[in-house]
C-alpha cells in the first residue's frame, strides 16, 4: 500500500493521495453573457473549453455587449448539438447553434456556414477581425436589445487574444474577460449563501468548472491542479464586475452579493500589504498546461477529482 501511494504521489507531483475536490459541474457560455451549458464533459483546446466565449454580440461600433450594460443578454438561452462536447465531434450541414429569448422566435445559426469576416471589433483591450453571422441573426439581436447588434464569431483562422502575460505568459483565449477557465467550489458558495437573505445560484457566477469537496475558499491558494492528466495553473483570483449581482432569471441588478463580499472577500481584507482598489474576488482564474501543445484525449468530465500539486499558504500571497 506504501509503495502504491508513492507511485501515485510520483505521478501527481508528491499531492497527497486523497483528491481535494471533485469536478461536479462544468459549464460553457457560446455567446458572451448569455447562459450558459451545463455539460458531463468538455474537451480542453487551446483557448479554453472548446465553445466557451465563442461568439459575442456586439454594437454598431463592434464594441462588446455584456450583461453590464445589456443585463437581457442574461434570459438568452443558448443551446448546442448534443455531441458536440465530445471530443472530435465536427458539425455538419444541419448542425446549429439554437438561440431563444422571452418574446422572440427561435433563432437557429449554422455551425458550419462560411459567413463573411468583419473588421474592428473589440472586446476590452482586444481589437480585430470576427465572423459575422449575418443579417438574421443581426435582426434578431437588434429587436431583442432594441438597438443596432450583430452577433460575430470568433475568427480563429486568422486571431489570437492572449492572455495577460503578467500572469500566464503564452495563453490564448477568445471572448472570455481574460482568462481561458474559470474555477470555483461549491463550499465558497455555500458559505457565502448562509451570510445572504435570499441564497444565490451558481450562474450568478459563471463559472467553468465548480467543484465540491473542499473547504471554502481553498481554491484561492491552488496554483497547481490535476485534472484527468491535465495541469491547470491557478494564475489569478477572479475579481468580480457588477454581473454577479444580476438575476439571471428576470436580468433585474440588484446589491447583492456585491456588498456582502466587500465585507470579508475585498482586497482590503485579502490583501492588506497591497494597493487596495475595492475589488472583491471570488473563485481563481486558470490556464491549462496541455492547452499549448497538440493532440487527444485533453477533456475534463463531472466527477473528475480534482489533485492540488503546488498551493500558496494564504490567499494574501496569491496573484489578485
């Protein structure tokens, strides 16, 4: 038994046998700010798990459209072929990305379609070329937000967004805010709900991948994760915007949780040898090891447990 746990040690970098965690959701966002997936598994690529942040719609400037300002984007439902989370899976002629929203049509666009490229649209710090899904899917939008829209793609052809390399040198990502993944702990938010009158649902959140199993907020320290053979690096906890105080289900904003977390999960509480800038943070951002190199078999899958191989010992000393 000795020799097996040292075996099994060797194999995840000297972690402890026993899993920290245990993957029990995963969720993939298409459009930016819409809703999101719930999947049992999802293959890894070289911008995150493959769909998430595919597609954004934007103004008629090019210019992003979030739930920050466009909080309806929240009611938009967003729906894939079923085997398109398994790995290899490749659309087909009657393969679409189905769209629905309180008081509009279902709209249906084509996964495999060649539509024309567009020029300068921005995410953020980010500018460059998109797919643009054309005149319908523009209608769509522009009915629903009541105001000019387009929905693009992300041209992976010919762009690249890289993540910030003051915390992963290398990283690529598509429409995300900033980072390919998304990890937080079904404990955190447990804990975080018992301090709130009315408990909030994980979409609140938008997480990639929730665990559960651990303490609450013991993702802040992990910097090394295994997952299924995969190595994700915690890089960065995740500040939080105004999204998480929408209601995911009415698109209605409100205090909360924002001025709970100011209370114990701000910068001036986390951070305090650092310049306070009245952030709170809640889950840690991640990159994947195996996301830079080529071939098979990267997929994570519900139920997955979950290795920590290298932590800091408080979240004063983690990247914020």
């Amino acid at each position: 038994m000795e020799k097996a746990s040292a075996i099994f040690g060797s194999i995840f970098g000297g972690a402890a046998a026993e899993p920290a965690a245990t993957v029990s959701s995963i969720f993939v966002y298409p459009i930016k700010s819409c809703r999101g997936i719930s999947v049992s598994e999802a293959p890894i690529t070289s911008t995150g798990l493959r769909w998430d942040r595919q597609w954004v719609v934007i103004n008629s400037k090019g210019r992003a459209y979030t739930q920050r300002v466009e909080p309806k984007l929240a009611l938009v439902e967003v729906e894939l072929p079923q085997n398109a989370f398994v790995e290899g899976w490749e659309p087909t002629n009657s393969s679409y990305l189905v769209l629905r929203a309180p008081g509009m049509d279902e709209l249906k666009i084509s996964l495999s379609k060649v539509s024309e490229v567009i020029d300068n649209v921005s995410v953020w710090e980010w500018s460059g070329s998109a797919v643009d899904e054309g005149a319908e899917a523009s209608e769509w939008f522009s009915n629903y937000l009541g105001k000019p829209s387009r929905l693009v793609r992300f041209n992976a052809a010919s762009e690249t967004r890289a993540v910030d390399p003051a915390y992963a040198h290398g990283y690529n990502t598509m429409f995300s805010d900033g980072y390919p993944f998304l990890l937080l702990s079904q404990g955190s938010l447990n804990a975080l709900n018992e301090l709130l009158r009315e408990p909030l649902s994980v979409n609140r959140f938008r997480p990639n991948i929730l665990v559960d199993g651990c303490d609450p907020f013991l993702e802040d320290l992990w910097t090394e994760i295994k997952i299924n053979k995969l190595t994700f690096n915690g890089v960065k906890l995740c500040s939080r915007c105004k999204v998480p105080t929408i209601n995911q289900e009415n698109g209605i904003a409100g205090p909360e949780p924002t001025e709970t977390l100011m209370k114990f999960r701000s910068d001036k509480v986390l951070l305090p040898g650092r310049k306070h800038q009245g952030k709170v943070f809640f889950g840690q951002n991640l990159v994947c090891r195996e996301s830079l190199t080529q071939g098979k078999g990267k997929a994570i899958k519900v139920g997955d447990p979950v290795y920590i191989t290298k932590k800091v010992s408080s979240s004063a000393d983690a990247a914020a």
